[in-house]
C-alpha cells in the first residue's frame, strides 16, 4: 500500500496507521489466556478507537474472551466494543 492511502484514512478517521499497525502487531503474539494481557487490549483498542468501555462491558469481553479461549484479530475485537 502507498502513504498516499493510509494518508487519508488517517484523515479520515484521525488515527495513525502506525499506531493501528502496533495494535495489530501486539495482537499477533498476546496471550488471550491470560486476563490481564485482555484488559490491556480492551484499552489500547478503546483509546485508539477514542472510545470509553464501561467496566460492565469491559468485564463482558474478557469473559468472553477467556471462554472462546480463541486467538482474536482487530475485527473481532471492534465488533465485540461496539
């Protein structure tokens, strides 16, 4: 892809692609066993999204998480915040 692109999407959605390729990159290797290291996801996904996630809903995800016990990706994540 060329900076021409991400450039807009950028624009567009006021969020570094280099910030959402870190998000992407910490997603590869993280242990989605551990509740702490889902926590910590939860937020990093929320602060770049610009979102706040109730602690109720927090609490949902990585219950869900840890009964999936599932290795999940960024669209599994934004679906499960909004």
């Amino acid at each position: 892809m060329n900076d021409k692109f991400f450039g807009s999407i950028e624009k567009k959605t006021g969020v570094r692609m280099s910030d959402v390729f870190a998000l992407v990159d910490s997603l590869q290797y993280a242990n989605f066993k551990d509740e702490q290291t889902i926590r910590a996801v939860v937020a990093q996904t929320a602060a770049l999204a610009g979102k706040k996630v109730p602690k109720q809903v927090e609490d949902e995800i990585v219950k869900t998480i840890l009964k999936d016990g599932k290795k999940l990706d960024m669209d599994a994540i934004t679906k499960l915040l909004k």
